[in-house]
C-alpha cells in the first residue's frame, strides 16, 4: 500500500515519544513492503515545502508557526492553520493514485481538513491513531470551562477530525469506554495499543555516560522522561522525592519540557532537594543512551483526568527492561495491566503512602529491579510489538478499500 502518515511532530529534532512512535511504524511498514510518506510540519521553515529522507522514510514538510512549548494563543493559532498549510504546501504532490491510505496522529485534533483533503483526492480510507482525549482533559484540569466557547471551538475540531475517520483506535479497553459514553456509537473505534520496535539499546564506549557526567556511580536512578505538564501532575512525583531524600543512593533524574518545569524546579529549590536533577529535552540517541543507565522508569498521570491514558514513555522503558513506577488516575486500566504482569508498581495518584513504598521496595531490592523489567520486556512483546500494530493497522485499511 501507499500511505500518507500524519503526525505534528517527527524526527530527527523531536525529543517526544509521539514522534518516535510513528517513525518506528513507518519503519515497520516499509519492512513490509509499503509505500510510505510521512507528513509533518517544520517550525521556522522559510520554504513552505520541502522533502527529505530519514532512514529510508520520505518525509513531507510544510512550514508552520511554534505549536510546541509556546503561550496557548498562539499555539492554538498555528494548530487551527495546520491544515491549511499542509495541504497549500502538499496539494501539488497528490494526485489520485498517490495514496491508497491514510493513518494520522491526534494530538493534533486539526488535521481533519488535510484528511478529509487527501481522501477525497485519492478516494483512500483512513485510520486516526487516537492517543489524547484533547480538549476533555483540559477541562477535566480546569484550564478551559466546560460550556464555554473555547470548550465548543475545540470540539468542532475534535469532532470534524473523528468524522474523517474510517476507523478510530484508542489505547485501552477503558478509553474506549469513555469514548463511547461521550459519543455513542456515532464513530467507528477499536482497540490499537501504543507500540514500540523491541531491539533495546545497547550502551558503548563512545556515549557520554549520565552517571559518570552527574556524578551519580552508585546511585539508583529514578528517570522520568518526557513531558513535564498538567496532564502528568509532576507535584506527585516531586512529592516523592522529597519523601525519598533519606534514602542517600536515591536520585531522581527529570528530563524533557513543558509548562511545569518552572514548577518543579521550584519545589525542589524550596525543599533543597539534593536527591533531584532536572535537564532540558534531548535528541532521541541521547535519550536512549540515558535509558540504558537508569534503574527505574518513572511516570504520573493526573488524578483529575477523565480518560486513561498509556504514556509512551512506559515503552521506552519496557524496551530496557525497566520496572515501571508510577500513578494513575482512579480506574485506569494501564494498573492492572503492569500489575498484574509484575511488569512494575503502579498506584492510584492520590496515594503517596503507598507509591513511597512502592518505591522504597524498589530502590532496597536490587533483584525486585531484575525481575520487574524482565516481566515489563515480556508484556512489551506479547501486548506493544511494533509488527504486530502495523500489521493491524495495514488490515483495517485492505478492508475498507
């Protein structure tokens, strides 16, 4: 098949997981025989398209304003234009036969015109990989008033994106549930785990080593990875520094960005954490040579949030075999899931009582350590297998053709 993948964000400058995702299932699909271009924006661009390669992948670039890491009206401004600028800078590229499917990524909930673009041209179905609950979760947060028109202004949107859909897939049976009570049956959904390749990464003498640059040897690391906002309720994970800094080979390793870095940072100043480090976003290979050292993958989930997410960033630390130590908002079928699998430690955020001990029993048992990211590998490979997920993906859309 010839297939368009959709996603505002991609490699090689990317730091989130989003990214690698889908290019790990561009990858995949190329190893299986098909076609695939991937569409993205460049932010800063000065020509409005421009084509490369990233490791046999070709990818599309249209120029587009921040929509990263920048004040919420103005990102809300170059999302709403996403579409538009796509297809100004695409349109001359597409012709009937270009495309015989179409897998975009939400976030963004604005590409739905872009689709809705390519499928009328190319008469192809499509397949909306469906990650954020966006814009329910900022409501269930507070940041935007339910009834109120910015909450009806990013739901057209959401909604004009669902209706492009041939086949809608969410993280979780949960998900789905809650995607259904919201909208009935009005959208086609399934089930479509997040996913990643299974070949960990193997630390050599040529990487700079975090431990030896941080002067961590001896520590056991706890490493959270990713996005720092209101949606992972970091003041959870920093409570559980603070609550760990007697223990003296303890250290927590924050790294990435988001509109809660200030706020952690200042915590662990007011609290003089000396338990805690924090550094900007990394490139990919950088981040991977940092999973290979780390002990244990940290992560949080607000306890505010309605819908139940999978963070990506658990693959990555199921690729390296790492116990997972986290909270999740009441419900979430991602705690059964790790924990019924050995796989990690997860409790309901809220708890601080028992994610400390969690976390005590972790840091003291360094064969718990073992045992947990082996188990955390093995759900990785039966459940998230990136061949497995393409597969799926590829079948969905031959049936729709």
């Amino acid at each position: 098949m010839k297939l368009a993948l959709i996603i505002d964000d991609y490699l090689p400058d990317s730091t989130r997981v989003g990214a690698k995702m889908f290019h790990e299932l561009a990858l995949e699909l190329i190893t299986s025989g098909h076609n695939v271009t991937v569409i993205t924006p460049a932010v800063g661009q000065e020509k409005i398209f421009t084509e490369q390669s990233i490791d046999g992948v070709n990818v599309w670039r249209f120029s587009s304003g921040p929509i990263k890491d920048v004040g919420k009206i103005s990102r809300a401004l170059n999302e709403t234009l996403l579409s538009f600028r796509a297809w100004s800078a695409v349109r001359h590229k597409i012709k009937s036969d270009s495309f015989d499917g179409v897998i975009y990524y939400s976030p963004s909930i604005f590409f739905g015109r872009l689709v809705a673009n390519i499928k009328k041209r190319c008469l192809c179905p499509s397949y909306l990989v469906l990650r954020d609950l966006f814009p329910q979760w900022v409501i269930d947060a507070g940041m935007v008033r339910k009834g109120s028109l910015v909450e009806r202004y990013f739901r057209y949107f959401e909604h004009y994106s669902y209706h492009q859909a041939d086949v809608i897939g969410l993280m979780s049976e949960k998900n789905v549930e809650v995607f259904s009570q919201a909208n009935g049956s009005r959208y086609p959904v399934e089930i479509l785990r997040n996913w990643a390749a299974l070949k960990p990464y193997v630390h050599n003498d040529l990487s700079v080593s975090i431990r030896k640059k941080l002067g961590l040897e001896d520590k056991v690391i706890f490493f959270y990875g990713g996005n720092i906002g209101h949606a992972q309720d970091m003041a959870n994970l920093m409570r559980l520094a603070k609550s760990m800094h007697s223990y003296e080979n303890a250290h927590f390793l924050f790294v990435g960005q988001g509109d809660e870095v200030s706020l952690i940072n200042k915590m662990a100043n007011d609290w003089q954490l000396e338990n805690y480090t924090y550094l900007p976003s990394v490139n990919q290979n950088e981040f991977k040579t940092i999973l290979a050292e780390i002990d244990v993958g940290l992560f949080s989930l607000s306890a505010q949030h309605s819908a139940h997410n999978f963070p990506g960033k658990l693959l990555g630390y199921m690729v390296q075999s790492l116990p997972i130590l986290g909270s999740v908002n009441k419900g979430n079928d991602l705690l059964g899931l790790v924990n019924s699998n050995n796989a990690g430690c997860i409790s309901v955020n809220g708890n601080d009582e028992e994610l400390l001990a969690n976390a005590i029993r972790i840091y003291e048992d360094c064969k718990l350590r073992k045992d947990l990211g082996m188990n955390a590998y093995n759900l990785l490979k039966s459940e998230f297998a990136v061949p497995t997920i393409a597969k799926n993906i590829v079948q969905r859309l031959q049936e729709l053709m």
